[in-house]
C-alpha cells in the first residue's frame, strides 16, 4: 500500500493521487492473494480494481477495467522467453494494458501505468523469495538512477 501511494503521489503529484495509488495498490495485492494468476476471479478482480482506480482518477471505468484485466490476463500467458527479466516483465504487461484502455476508449499513458501497477503490486508481491529479492534489488537500483 505505501508503494501504491508513493508512486500515485509522485504520478500524480497530488495528495488525492496518493490515496488513489495507495488504494489501488493493496487492491491489487489483495486481488492476487484471493485467487491465482490467471483464473476468472484473478482477471476479474484485477478489471474492478482498474475500473475504481480510473474512476477515482476522473477517467473512464471501462478503459481501466480493460487495462487491468487483460493485463493480469497476457501477465499470466507471459512468453517464458521474457520471465526472469523485470523490464521485459514490466514492458509486456504495461503493453498490453495501454493496448487494451484504447480499445476501451481510454487513454494508451494510463493504461500502461495501470497494468505497471497490476503487475508490480500483485505478481511481484508472489513470488518465490530469490527471484523476489533479486526484484528488489533492481527495483531500488532503478529508484536510484531516477533521483539522481
């Protein structure tokens, strides 16, 4: 939740951001630990989750529904050729979030960092703890280059 709120705020540059990032976040986390990567209720918690965060945002439910559900979906049929590597990882799911809002009538920014969000506060938060920690690693590296 405090990842989620620290990126919406720095996003959106906005206390109400913040909140929405926050939400979104522990949402995200909590759709995953409910149901597997993959299933009906995985997809479709992750669809309401993107259509709340949109509409808290002053978007459109129906892109953000469709960023994040077909995002949890392609992020569970990932190529195994891209596992393993956080920025392919990212890029994929982000793709096919922004793809998906346009189809939506949605915007293709928003529906990337949807899908971003989808992704890094749920199927990172699953996994074993190697890989996990190997993410973190980078993830903070990655932190770094954008502060300085």
């Amino acid at each position: 939740m405090l990842g989620g709120a620290l990126a919406g705020g720095i996003m959106g540059g906005s206390f109400k951001s913040m909140l929405v990032g926050g939400l979104t976040g522990a949402m995200f986390g909590a759709v995953g630990d409910a149901w597997g990567a993959g299933t009906f209720g995985n997809i479709a918690g992750h669809a309401a989750v993107g259509c709340a965060s949109s509409s808290l945002s002053g978007g459109d439910c129906g892109s953000g529904a469709l960023a994040a559900g077909v995002a949890a979906y392609g992020s569970a049929n990932m190529p195994s050729a891209l596992k393993g590597n956080l920025a392919y990882e990212i890029a994929f799911a982000s793709a096919f979030g922004g793809i998906a809002s346009v189809a939506g009538g949605g915007n293709f920014a928003n529906g990337t960092v949807t899908a971003a969000f989808g992704y890094l506060f749920n199927e990172l938060q699953h996994q074993n703890p190697a890989k996990a920690a190997a993410q973190k690693s980078f993830r903070r590296r990655t932190f770094d280059a954008f502060r300085s």
